[in-house]
C-alpha cells in the first residue's frame, strides 16, 4: 500500500508567514548564526501556508554555517500538526552574511526530502527582505530544483490578507506566539 | 474471528487456556504527507514491519551519502530504537491500537555515497 500524492502546482503564503519567519531568524542571523522555520498548511494542488513554526531552543542547534532540528522535535511538531490537518509544505532557513542563498550539499541531503516539499534559503542571515531574493527549491524526482525567479513570480503567491498563526517548538513542545 | 473476539479463550482450550492472538490497530503519521498509514497487525508482529510498511507507504527509505538517513517510529514522545519487539512486548497485552509518527534521524559524518541501508 504506497500512498498517492496530489501535486502540488502553487503555494499561497499569508504575508504574516514571510513577517513572522524575518523577525524569528534576523536576530540569530545578526549574531552569525543560522535559524529557520517550518512552513505547514494544506496540501492540495493549490497549497496553502497558513502556520509557522519557529524551532527554537531544546533539541534545535543555530550554529555559523549549520542549522539541524533534531528528531525529538520533529515528533513534537507532528503531534501537534496532525490533529489540526497540518502538513509540513516548506522549510526556510537563513544563510549567514556572504553565504549565497542557494542550497548547499547539507541543506540538500539534509532536509526533509519529500515530493513538492519547499526549501528556501534566506540571504544575509535574514537581512535579505524580499521574497524574490530569496533561494526558493522544490524537491521533484528524487532531488530539490531551483525555482527560477519567473517561477516564482507565478507558483508562490503571497497573500497580504492571509490569515496564519506562529508557533514555536523544541523538543518540550509547541507554543503559541503571542502579538 | 474478528479482531474483537480475538484473545478470549476458546472453548477447546478449557482448563488449559490459551490466548489467540489480538489485533492492533495501527496508525502512523508522517509530518509531511497528509494521508495516513492505517492498518492491522497481530500483536506479535515486530516493530520493525510496522516500520517498513510506514516507509513505503510514505514513500521514504533509509539512506546512506555521507551521512545516514533513518527513519523511526516515534511512540508516546519516545523515539523506538528497538524495532525488534514485538507490539505487544511495546504495548502490553491488552491494547487494540497504537499510533505512531515517523520521523527522521540523520547522523552524519559517513563517506560513503548513494548507498540504501539494510533492513533492520
């Protein structure tokens, strides 16, 4: 028994995704250190982002050139996704000042490898503003494919009235980000 | 015999029971997917098929580049590291169903290339 996947052609991001992602990673990134979050919401053929995770803290390392996750935490953010229809659709990491925003060979073999699963790489340890300078992949055929800056333009649609809700996780559980 | 009347001591047995075995109803999550693993084990079956099955459903397999990639079954908030019990030695004798997650372990430091892992 093997399970089918609808492909995904599109991902709509509520704008507070991209805002509460930038205020989580800059601080680290401004200290030299790499951060990240997991982008979760419904996986359709249209996907929607509509919660952030921010792993932070026990069983998370944010070190110069390296950012892991451990198991321990993944478990935690799957007991808590699960219940509420969520899936994990996108991970966002930075790369520190002077590092290009393209993924490397840990970010990879690394990350989580799974069909139409985003991984994208913010610039300058968060600094990099915008979007469309950001290292957008998507993992097809065994392997994550840079999306090309068109690509971007007409498969990630940022949605400014999007409703969504932050979190952050470490190996002890999820918690609500409050304001 | 459905799996609600496994268990119960049948009548040729009398005075010398013995216990059929039970049915655990299994589910596993996978933080990515959105389908879940849903199926029916006897109790005696180990860990490590439960995983196995998981996986391909999931579609994941463990790997080996420079680093190894393992996927687990995760219990409770406990990682399982011995997939050779069985659900029933994991659970106890009376329970009907279990749930995991599946999640993901990558240790690094190896160098070898592009090798798929062994079944435990």
């Amino acid at each position: 028994m093997v399970a089918n996947y609808q492909a995904v052609e599109n991902w709509v991001l509520a704008e507070g995704i991209l805002r509460r992602t930038l205020d989580a990673v800059r601080p680290i990134g401004r200290s030299g250190r790499e951060a990240g979050a997991f982008w979760l919401g419904t996986r359709e053929s249209t996907a929607r982002i509509h919660a952030v995770i921010l792993p932070h803290g026990i069983g998370v390392e944010e070190h110069r050139g390296r950012w892991t996750v451990s198991p321990e935490v993944f478990g935690v953010v799957t007991r808590w996704a699960k219940p509420r229809n969520l899936c994990l659709l996108g991970v966002a990491h930075t790369h520190v000042r002077g590092v290009p925003p393209v993924l490397s060979w840990s970010d990879r073999n690394l990350g989580v490898r799974f069909p139409d699963m985003l991984a994208v790489i913010i610039g300058n340890g968060g600094d990099d503003s915008g979007h469309l300078d950001w290292g957008w992949h998507v993992f097809e055929d065994g392997d994550y494919r840079s999306l090309a800056h068109h690509e971007v333009r007409e498969r990630v649609r940022i949605d400014r009235e999007g409703q969504f809700e932050a979190w952050t996780a470490d190996a002890n559980g999820v918690q609500q980000v409050r304001g | 015999m459905d799996a609600t009347t496994q268990g119960e001591v049948t009548p040729q047995s009398a005075g010398h029971p013995v216990l059929a075995r039970e049915f655990v109803e299994v589910s596993v999550d996978y933080l990515p997917s959105p389908n879940q693993f849903r199926q029916s084990y006897k109790d005696e079956t180990l860990i490590e098929m439960v995983r196995t099955d998981a996986m391909t459903f999931f579609g994941v397999k463990d790997f080996q580049d420079r680093n190894i990639h393992k996927f687990f079954l995760e219990f409770e908030g406990r990682v399982l590291e011995n997939t050779s019990q069985s659900l029933e030695q994991l659970l106890g004798p009376h329970r009907r169903s279990a749930h995991f997650n599946l999640i993901e372990r990558v240790t690094q430091g190896c160098d070898s290339n592009g090798r798929e892992l062994p079944s435990c």
